[in-house]
C-alpha cells in the first residue's frame, strides 16, 4: 500500500458567499497575520476570493482599527501594491492561569506581543479566595491597557465536571467542584470569560504563537503541576465532547502501580509530573524545589532530577507511540512549566521511541519537540484564547470550488 505523503500546511480559504462573511474576516486577518504584510492581490489569491471581496473586507478590518495600511512595496515596474498588517492596537486580550500555586496574568496586543505581565503567588486557591483576587487583577491589567480589550480567557486545570476526579488532589484546585465557573468568573471581573483547561490553551498559544503556527495536527504534552495534552487537528483545537479530551495524566500506565487521587492506580502522573517530582524530594526529606530552581539542581546532576527524568521518559515514550497510534499528528510537542533546559534533557531520553506509525523516512518534523512559547505557555494560551475566536476560521478548509462546510 502506497503511504500518504505528509500533510503540509495550508491557509484557509475564503468563500465568496455573502452569509460566510465573517468567516471571511478571519480567513483575510489569518492570512495577513501569518505572512506578516501582504496587498489586496496577493490576500485574494491566497484566499481564493475575489478580488472585490478582498477590497471591501479590508477595508472593514482598518476602519475596525484590526488590520492597518503600512504604505506601498517597492517592487519592479508600476504602481507598487499598499500592503496591510495586523495593527497591534486594534485590540487587547487578558489571560489568567489559577494554578496550584499562583495566579498569571498577561495581557497580549492583536499580534500577540506580550504587553504586560504579573505572577501572584497563591496559598489558597479556593473560590471564596481566589475571585475577589482574579477580579483585581483583571481590573489592574485593563488599566494598563492602551487598546479595547477584546476578552477574557482563564485557564485552569481539568478535568471539568466528571465525577470522582474533578478538582481533587494536590494537581488540581479544591472547593471548585460542583459550581458553575465560567458564570462565577464573570460576575467577579464583569466581563464575557472563554474558560478552558490548561493544556488546550497551551496548544493554542502554541499553535498561534509559536513552533507549531505552521503544523496543522499536533499533540501537545504540558507540564503544570499534573500533566495534560493539548490536541491540534486540522488548525483547531480537539476539546471532545465535555472539554475533557487529552486527560492522559490519569491514563494507567503502571497496573497496580501508585495510588492517585482520582482513585486509580498507576496513573501517568504520578510517574511524569512535576508533582512527582515534588515527593520524590518529600520521601528524602528535602524541601520541594520551586520551578525555576529545578533547572540548577539539574546542572549540578542533582541524583533526584535525574532518577526523575529516567523514570517520566520511561512512561511518556509509550505515551508518544500511543497518540501517535490513535491520533497520527505530525508531531507531538512538550512545554509547559518546566525550563527549555530540563525538557530538552527530558526529549533527549526519548530518542529511542517505540514503533508507531510515526515511524516515516519521509518525515518533514521530528516525531517529539519542544514548544517555544516559554514556561508560561498557559498564560499565553488563556490570553490567546479570544484571538483564536477572531483570527482562526470557523470553517473547513474546501477544495476550490466547493463550499466550506459548517
């Protein structure tokens, strides 16, 4: 059997009937943003829409202060074409991470600059604490804001509403279960909330943001506290049903292995993550290192980062082979809270993998990989959260001359 070639990535393209022209809008900002400056003509020969279309939707998108005219190319012969990019002013999005330990809060521009920044730390991460909390930072972060803020994303750590393991243990934050967040959040800040679990955000951020803006289909394993998985398929991100898809630090990989909090035996992260890490040093009776001091102790070959490193490398190399199996993404991408130093080391005990499908000559990315979007990757991903609701298209991508399907 002839194997497919790997899927490469496109743009989306437009559809010239009236009633997608909203996503019309997004295809012309997702082409402009991911080429930097562009003219009308080459905007409409990438969208496949016509060039009338191109003209008025332009010309929409910078009376909306979303996109802006940056002047004419020199070029050749002729009249140069005005070129368009994203105006960086037209609007601002906040993001807050609520993680086990502290609050993020970030503040990114339309092009997805980083134009503020604050970490809290965090003693009590209950509602009763941490809303008026959240509600105060959202209120600082809007005053340092120089543009309209388009939304508000809150990233938390799953799984959401399931019985038995929502909300319980150490990687997770208690009192939350049993209330309805999204509503809670936004009577705290008064503003419209896009809440979603930390590590679909973090393939978000990545997708928009960083090493995977041109990958199409992508696992992202994120280390927080826990551990989760961020699914990419074809530019949008996979939720499931419930918003609960990529769950895999509470998929058994020892049998009767550690006793978790979610009642199960041998779960992922009790093996993987940085809370196992974390009792690793509890069981010697050292204190427990904070996040960016993990990355020294590894310089000194500290023996408990390393025992840790074998042993997730040990467990995450199965996890790989099987999303590659089930999923068949281009490549899967680790980020997270850890340091690039540590994940590399941590990339570089898997580079015997097992067999999948994954395993092509002809691969065009390396079958693991490390994000770019830097430790606060979640964060990020909060705050990209509302882009990806104005940038990304809603439609699928159509061969030319078909319909976009809803």
């Amino acid at each position: 059997m002839n194997e497919r070639p790997p899927p490469q990535p496109q743009f989306a393209i437009g559809n010239n009937p009236e009633r997608n022209r909203e996503h019309n809008r997004r295809v012309v900002l997702d082409i402009v943003r991911q080429n930097g400056m562009l003219g009308r003509m080459e905007i409409a020969r990438l969208t496949q829409l016509t060039a009338q279309a191109v003209a008025n939707i332009v010309d929409e998108l910078v009376s909306d202060d979303l996109l802006m005219n940056t002047g004419r190319r020199r070029s050749g012969r002729g009249q140069p074409p005005i070129q368009f990019a994203v105006n960086p002013q037209g609007a601002a999005t906040i993001g807050v991470e609520i993680a086990t330990d502290q609050m993020v809060i970030t503040v990114l521009d339309l092009t997805g600059v980083v134009r503020y920044r604050r970490i809290i730390a965090l003693t009590d991460t209950t509602p009763q604490q941490c809303l008026p909390v959240f509600a105060a930072e959202v209120k600082r972060a809007t005053g340092a804001m120089q543009s309209p803020l388009m939304g508000v994303g809150v990233v938390m750590p799953g799984p959401f509403g399931i019985e038995g393991m929502s909300f319980v243990g150490p990687t997770t934050l208690p009192g939350w279960s049993g209330i309805d967040v999204r509503a809670e959040l936004e009577a705290a800040c008064g503003h419209p909330v896009i809440l979603e679990n930390d590590a679909n955000a973090a393939a978000v951020g990545e997708r928009l943001f960083g090493v995977g803006r041109t990958i199409s289909n992508f696992c992202m394993i994120y280390f927080g506290t826990g551990l989760g998985l961020g699914m990419i398929q074809d530019g949008a991100p996979y939720r499931g049903a419930f918003g609960n898809a990529g769950e895999i630090g509470h998929v058994m990989v020892m049998p009767k292995g550690r006793l978790c909090p979610c009642g199960q035996h041998g779960c992922l992260e009790r093996y993987a993550s940085v809370h196992a890490l974390h009792e690793k040093f509890d069981a010697t009776g050292r204190p427990r290192p904070l996040i960016d001091q993990i990355e020294a102790l590894y310089d000194a070959a500290d023996p408990i980062i390393t025992e840790w490193l074998d042993e997730a490398a040990e467990h995450l190399s199965t996890m790989v082979a099987l999303l590659e199996n089930i999923l068949d993404p281009e490549t899967v991408i680790f980020g997270g809270a850890l340091s690039d130093r540590l994940i590399d080391a941590l990339l570089d005990r898997l580079s015997h993998l097992p067999l999948s499908v994954a395993g092509r000559r002809s691969r065009a990315l390396p079958r693991v990989m490390r994000g770019t979007t830097g430790q606060y990757t979640a964060a990020l991903g909060a705050a990209a959260m509302p882009l990806f609701e104005i940038l990304t298209p809603k439609l699928e991508t159509s061969p030319p001359g078909q319909e976009a399907a809803f």
